[in-house]
C-alpha cells in the first residue's frame, strides 16, 4: 500500500479540559499518512485517479478550527474518520499534537491508526 503524507498540519482551535484552554483557541500540530493505491494516478498522471492530498488538509485544517473537543483523542478519532470517508484511502495514521501544553515537551499528543471497515 502507498503513503501520501501530510506533515505539520498547522491549525489554531479550542483544545482541552481546563478552562483556559476553552476560552483562546491554541495551535494544533496534525500529521496525517493515508494509505491508497497510487499506481493508477501515477500511471495516467492524473489526480482524479488519486487521492488529492489539499482536499484532505483543508477538511482536517476546517475541522480542528471548528470542532472544540475536549481531547487530543477525539479529534483525531474525527480526522481519521474524516480521511477514511474519501474515496480510495484504505487506512490512515493521524497524529495530533499540541506544542507547549506541557512545560519542557516541545509537544504531546496521540497517534491513532484506523482502517476502512473497522468498527
């Protein structure tokens, strides 16, 4: 299976539990590696036969700046399912990060994979 990777995915949104965080929206860090059969874009050099990366991170992008979840989990769990509902992407990995939420980390987060037909 193939990998197109979106790395570094930079969004500013409500993130957290306490409530300072629910008040002033803070920056997320989204990477995201979807799985697909790239043969037949890359064979016709035509993106209708492929998965159309700037599609995906602007729904990802739109989505962590609009869905104010209380963790890093279900934000992820969200894009996931987001990326698994576009046509061709078979499996996907999303790491959602959030820079500076612990002092001395350059970052903590989860990293989740999920693939089509998963309950």
């Amino acid at each position: 299976m193939d990998k197109i990777l979106i790395k570094d995915l930079t969004a500013r949104g409500i993130i957290g539990v306490n409530d300072w965080e629910r008040q002033n929206p803070q920056e997320i860090r989204i990477n995201i590696t979807l799985f697909a059969d790239t043969r037949r874009a890359a064979e016709h050099d035509d993106i209708a036969y492929g998965v159309n990366y700037r599609t995906v991170a602007k729904k990802a992008l739109a989505h962590a700046e609009s869905a104010q979840r209380l963790t890093v989990e279900a934000l992820a769990a969200d894009i996931a399912r987001l990326c698994l509902e576009i046509e061709g992407v078979q499996k996907v990995q999303v790491r959602v990060e959030k820079p500076g939420a612990v002092r001395f980390a350059g970052s903590v987060g989860v990293e989740i994979e999920r693939a089509k037909g998963e309950v």
